[in-house]
C-alpha cells in the first residue's frame, strides 16, 4: 500500500482569512462599485479616522504601500538630498530604499543580540562612528516586536535628531501603555496582504500627531497639490489607497486584537516547544504582535532539513542585510557583527491565526527536533 502524502503547513494562507469574513468583504466591495467613487472618497475617509483612532494619534493618512509611506514620511520631515538616515540593515532593505529615493545616505546601527532589534546603546555607538549626525533615524518593530521607543524618542531628541517608527510588522503592539506608532514624531505602516491587518492588495499609511506633518504628507502623495491641479510643494508623487482597499481594511480593523492574541498564543506554544539546538527570538507579550516567529538556529540548514520532514514551510526574514546587498554604498564599510551573524542563523516558521491545532502541534514537534 502507497505511503500516504504528508500534508504540507503553509508558511502562510492568505485565502484562508478572507473565506471567513467573505461576506463581509463582499459587502464592503459591493458597496464601493455602486457608490461610482473609487479613489479619496468616504471609505477612504472613514478609514483614515477609524485607523487614527485605533492607533491613539491625531492623524492618519493613507497612501499606496509601507514604502511610499516611509518616503512621505521622510519628505514631510524635511529630508533633502545628502542627508543621512540612521536605520538598521535587518529589515528588508525598505527603509534604505525610501531613503535612497529621496537622494539622502542610508547609514547602519547593529542590532541588540537578543532582540535583533535597535537600541539606544546601539544607536549610541553607531552616531559615535559618523562623520555627520544623522537627520532622522528609522526605527523598524522588527517581526512584530516593538523596539524600545520611548527611550530611543528621548535619548534622540536630546541630540536634535528625529524619529521614524516602522510599524509595518507591529500594528497593534503596545509599549509603554500606548500603541507602537504613537511615540516618534511620526510613523508609518503596511497593508501587505501578508501583515497583520493585510489589505486585498497593496496599501500603506503614514501616523502623526502633528497636523502639520500630516498636511505635508496629503499633499506630497497627491502631486503636491494643494488642490486640485495646483501643485505647491516639489517632491509630490501618485500614492493613494483606493475605495477598495479602504473598505477592505475597515471591516478588518475591528478583528485586528483579536486575531493579534491568536498569534501570541501561537508563538507561546512554539515557546514551550524549541528544542536545545534554537532559540525564539521573541515571546509573546503586549509588546510583541507575533507577526513573525523567527527562531535562531545554530545550524540552520540542519533546522531546514527538519522542518521539511515535517512537511513544514519556512522562510528566512531577511538572508542579506542591506550594507551587503549589491546597490549598496560602495566605499562604505559597515562593522554590524550582530546583523551579519543573525542572517545566517534566522529562520522564520508558519504563525497566521487561522493555522490549526494540528498544524501547530506539527509546527511544535519539528521545533522540538531543532
């Protein structure tokens, strides 16, 4: 008799969410074709103010994906071309895209060795190595752990230096008794079907509590007009999220904790599961979102090897830091040992909410043998 077919663990099922809430997202959908309204109209409004609200900042705005969102951003803060930006080389290369896009300098802070995250002692020891203060620096809520912000907002402003959060991975964290994205001067996040609130497309937002930031950025995702035809500010580009996406993502938001503490007490299980041979970067707590579950492996290719026994998919989050991708700066040479090393030894396993009991079970064994 034939050996029956293992069943593989996604990485990741998008359509899985979507079946649940289908008839809600139809209405959603349906409503925007017949209101003859696709782009800034009232979906697009209330989104705005319900994701405000959510977040405890006086503005949101919307624009088209998290790295215009970063872009925008950085613009409405005054960033010009030649400016440095301080950010980590751990998260995926879209901050230093954003900054490349706006002719300013990415330059690298190492990362805490337990958290993979930035730190101020890092931060601290990378402005020390510098020939020039940074503008801005970029803090990215890596895997869906907030860094530590407040302390990295008040050690930045006694230097005069601003402060981006990237809560793409993190939306829905709480530090320090407020939501991450609350705390910098401004903050920005993603709608990638793959995060934690995912759109049905590409989307993206930028979050401040100052409405002169806020007007900055409506203009300059809109080509810079103060209304319509009439542009006033340079650097204005074409990043709206349209009707669809909006109404997707409201009807959303209200499962966003919950589908936040499905994620924490999957990772828990991991948790009590890893084996001698790994480590859970993370643990689950109001700080952390569980975007991601991302173990350190001694052995990497040996943990590979187990999981795909195990019919389990992984994915590596992030295998080249920036500083070693081939647009880097060339010239610049970076000592980040702590990113460098973490990129060889991070593995990232499946961790959506709608995973089931038997497929996390199958997730927990196979970390086990790790």
């Amino acid at each position: 008799m034939a050996e029956a077919r293992l069943e593989t663990v996604p990485f990741n099922d998008l359509g899985r969410a979507t079946s649940v809430f289908r008839d809600e997202i139809d209405r959603a959908v349906a409503r925007v074709i017949s209101s003859g309204w696709y782009v800034l109209g009232p979906e697009h409004d209330a989104w705005e103010r319900e994701l405000a609200e959510y977040m405890g900042v006086a503005e949101a705005v919307a624009v088209g994906n998290g790295t215009d969102a970063l872009q925008l951003a950085l613009a409405a803060l005054g960033v010009e071309p030649g400016d440095t930006i301080l950010t980590a080389a751990n998260a995926g290369g879209y901050s230093s895209t954003a900054i490349r896009a706006l002719g300013a300098i990415p330059v690298f802070a190492d990362v805490e060795q337990e958290t993979l995250l930035l730190s101020v002692r890092t931060l601290d020891a990378a402005i020390a190595g510098l020939r020039r203060q940074p503008r801005v620096i970029i803090v990215t809520h890596l895997f869906g752990a907030a860094a530590e912000i407040q302390d990295i907002v008040g050690w930045a402003q006694g230097k005069g230096i601003l402060v981006v959060e990237d809560c793409a991975q993190s939306l829905g964290a709480i530090v320090g008794g407020v939501r991450a994205g609350s705390v910098a001067d401004v903050a920005t996040t993603s709608f990638y079907p793959t995060k934690n609130l995912g759109a049905l497309g590409d989307g993206g937002a930028v979050l401040t509590r100052d409405a002169g930031i806020a007007e900055r950025v409506r203009k300059l995702r809109q080509y810079g007009w103060d209304r319509k035809y009439h542009a006033v500010l340079g650097g204005g580009m074409n990043s709206r999220l349209d009707e669809m996406q909006a109404a997707v993502l409201r009807v959303k938001l209200p499962q966003l904790d919950a589908w936040n503490d499905r994620r924490r007490e999957i990772h828990r299980v991991y948790e009590g599961a890893v084996g001698d041979g790994a480590r859970m970067v993370n643990r689950a707590g109001e700080s952390y979102v569980a975007h991601l579950a991302v173990i350190e492996a001694a052995d990497r290719a040996h943990a590979q090897e187990v999981f795909a026994r195990h019919g389990v998919r992984v994915d590596i989050h992030y295998p080249i830091p920036d500083h070693r991708q081939a647009i880097a700066d060339e010239g610049e040479s970076w000592s980040l040992p702590v990113t460098e090393a973490a990129a060889n030894h991070i593995l990232s396993i499946p961790l959506f909410p709608e995973l089931t009991s038997a497929e996390v079970d199958r997730v927990a064994t196979a970390l086990g043998e790790v």
